[in-house]
C-alpha cells in the first residue's frame, strides 16, 4: 500500500511544470535528441559555448554528459509522441523520468536485495525514501536531476560494501558523469573500496571501472573534435557567482548578515533584520574585503570530510559507511559556497540507510529530511503551477534565515554522533 501510495502521488506530481529548471532540461532534451555530442559546441578558439535553442528560448549546457544523454533519451521518447515537441503535460513527464527511473532503481534494489545486509529493516529504508517529502518534492513535483547522480553514488557505496570494486568504481563514474556535486562523496567509496574489497586491489578494479566509463562516455566528443567545448561548458559550474543559491546553510547565513550590515544604517535595525534576503554574489563580498569564500568553503568542506574519514577509518558496519557518505554530501551542502537549494538531496537516501542499521541516525535523518524539504517549499512551493503563497516574512525574521540555524544545530548534532561512534567495537547489530 505505501508503495502504491508513491506511485500515486508521482503520477499525481509529475505533469506539474517544476520549477524554472525544468525549462532548462526541455531545451536541453529536444537538442541533444538531434545533435548530442554538440550540445556543448564544436572546436573554436578559444572553444565555442553553443547557445541551444526551443521555441523562445535560449540556453547553454553546464552539465556533465549523462546528464544530457538521459534527457536525450527523454527527448527521442516524446517526439515519438508529440514529433512537433510541443510545450505539454506530457514534456514535463519525460524530462522527469529519468529521476524517477533511478529512485525506482534503489527502491526496488532494496526490496529484492537489501534484506541482506538491512535485515526486516530493508523495507523501512525503502519506504521512508520512496515517500519521502524530500524525494517527493524534488524530483516528481519540482523537477531536478538530482536523483540520477545520487542513486548511482548510493549503490556505489553498497557495491563497494559488497567488495564489488569494479561495479563501485563504474557507478561512482556515472554520479560524477551526471552532477559534478557527487565528486564530494567519493571519498567515501573510496575508503569502503579499501576497507572491503581487498584493499589496493580492491582500488585498483574501482579505478578500471570507472575510467572504463568515463573513456566510454567521453570518446563521441572526442571523436567530435568536441572535448575542450565540454570541459569548458562544465568548468562554468565553478564559476557561479554566489554564495549561497537559496540552500539554508552556513552561507546563507552569512549573505543575511552581510545584508543587515549593509541596510542597517538607512533602514534601521528591525527593518534589516526581518528583511527578505536575496542571493548575494561572491564578487560582491570579495569587493567588500572579505576573502574569496569560494576557496573558504572548499577547505572547510575538505576538512570536515577529511575528519569523518579518520574518525570512521574502519568502517565495521554498513551504518557506519552509509553515515559517512551522508556526512560528506552534508558537508559540502552546508559549508560550501554556490550550493543551490535542491542539493541536500544525496544525504537522505545515505542516512536513511545509516538509520535502517543504527537508530541512533533516526533523529539526524527525519530533522534533515524535513530541512531539505522545507527549504524547497520556502523558495519554489509546488513549482510554478502552485508557487509560494505565503511569504517568508510571516515568521518576522526571514523563515529561511530560520531554517538556516536550524540547519546548523542539526549539522553539529551530526557531527557529535559520528563523533561519538565506537568505531573498534561496534554494536554486532550493526555488523551484517
């Protein structure tokens, strides 16, 4: 019945328009269903950013290459149901499938394989991802592609817990191939790899794999005479001008308070402090004096990976190994800059597996389950076709200001039961 529930809703959510993103994918999908390897431009010197065009719109592609081949397969589908790519229902459909395709993925590996290493508890991690809110909202209803990067780096970590290196390290090369974002969970595999598949071994078949992939995808555009106009198109994800792109983390904390500062004098203390805050550029708090938070953010996150990844260095459970990879999403999300709002997604299927085996990871699980979900309903409601109604004011302070330290208690919670894990003696519970 809860699985039938899933269904429904998603099938409920999928017709709706998503939000401004989704335009972006529907460009995207109907020209790389005719012109894949030069989505991103052909040669040129310095190499060409292709604009892509549909209907009245234009865009370029900043996406790894998965990502646009799954919406070109999306694309070759809907024209052979609409040959005129109409503006429908049903395009919101196929440019969202994909996503829900890789949810389906992990659910049913759950189901058929998961009792295995989950006990009766295999069902539970199935169920709270499938109907997750955050889940929910981010794929079937608002329409982002997150769930294409972060299945694969899932099942890459249960791969690499198998001591299946090959498969991990083919897995992990489709995440990072789809959304540059699951780069920041390879450590994570990597150290599982080592500690469960016959060390070097182990890491040299994880290695095979996945520049086996990576050589697989990347050959056409080479071949193109396209692999500069590809690296330059994805190297732009870098370059973002933000501090934080609406997500409720460290970041956004600090453009409210550069904010405050700035209208304080002319507004007045109240005034500044209850106002709607707004996406602040990187080059704006650089003019200001500050350092480039971009390098700040990166070495935090580095640091707060690199401690999980000593404190855990064992890894005697699967809980353990599943936490870990979470606290890695999580710390790129909270502490690096540019993060968007829809990139707390990894996290919950990670520590949903981390609480199917140690409880202790219920309370961290639901509280970010229900951040992340709050965070796209604060900025985006139920996508353009049912927005925002109330606005972020109503709680006097900005209600994603809220969140946002709310979000913070939450990482530090985090942080102390992944310091508190007894990593030589674990639980035999948790030893599967």
């Amino acid at each position: 019945m809860a699985l039938a529930a899933g269904v429904i809703l998603r099938a409920l959510a999928l017709p709706l328009a998503g939000t401004g993103d989704t335009l972006i994918w529907k460009v995207w999908s109907d020209n790389a269903a005719h012109d894949l390897t030069g989505v991103y431009g052909v040669g040129g010197d310095p190499p060409i950013h292709r604009v892509l065009r549909w209907r009245n719109d234009e865009m370029t592609v900043d996406y790894p290459p998965l990502a646009v081949v799954e919406l070109a397969v999306a694309g070759h589908a809907y024209h052979l149901l609409r040959p005129q790519f109409d503006d429908t229902r049903w395009l919101n459909v196929f440019v969202k499938l994909p996503g829900q395709i890789a949810e389906c993925a992990l659910v049913a590996w759950l189901l058929l394989r998961g009792r295995r290493w989950f006990g009766a508890r295999a069902e539970w991690a199935a169920l709270v991802f499938w109907l997750n809110p955050l889940v929910l909202l981010n794929g079937a209803v608002l329409g982002y592609l997150d769930a294409q990067a972060a299945v694969p780096i899932v099942l890459a970590t249960l791969a690499a817990w198998t001591g299946v290196s090959l498969a991990a390290g083919v897995l992990t090369a489709v995440a990072v191939l789809t959304k540059a974002q699951a780069v920041f969970v390879v450590p994570a595999v990597v150290m599982t790899v080592y500690r469960r598949g016959a060390r070097l071994a182990g890491l040299v078949q994880a290695a095979i794999g996945g520049l086996a992939t990576t050589t697989f995808v990347i050959v056409p555009y080479i071949a193109r005479g396209a692999w500069h106009n590809l690296l330059q198109a994805v190297g732009r994800l870098a370059t973002h001008d933000m501090l934080s792109a609406q997500a409720a983390n460290v970041w956004w904390l600090f453009t409210w308070g550069l904010r405050v500062a700035d209208m304080r004098s002319e507004w007045g203390w109240w005034r500044s402090l209850t106002q709607s805050v707004r996406i602040l550029g990187i080059t704006r708090a650089e003019a200001l004096g500050y350092p480039n938070p971009r390098e700040i953010g990166l070495a935090l996150v580095v640091v707060a990976i690199g401690w999980a990844c000593w404190r855990l260095r064992r890894l005697t459970s699967l809980g353990q190994t599943a936490a870990l990879a979470a606290w890695c999403a999580y710390a790129y999300a909270m502490l690096a800059a540019q993060v968007h709002e829809n990139h707390w997604y990894p996290i919950v299927p990670f520590l949903g597996l981390a609480a199917a085996v140690d409880r202790r990871y219920a309370g961290p699980f639901i509280a970010i389950s229900a951040i992340a979900a709050l965070n796209l309903l604060l900025f985006y409601g139920f996508g353009s076709d049912w927005p925002v109604i109330v606005p972020r004011s109503w709680t006097g302070l900005d209600a994603s200001v809220l969140l946002a330290l709310v979000n913070v208690g939450v990482f530090v919670w985090f942080w102390k039961e992944i310091a508190a894990r007894d990593d030589v003696s674990p639980r035999a519970a948790d030893v599967r």
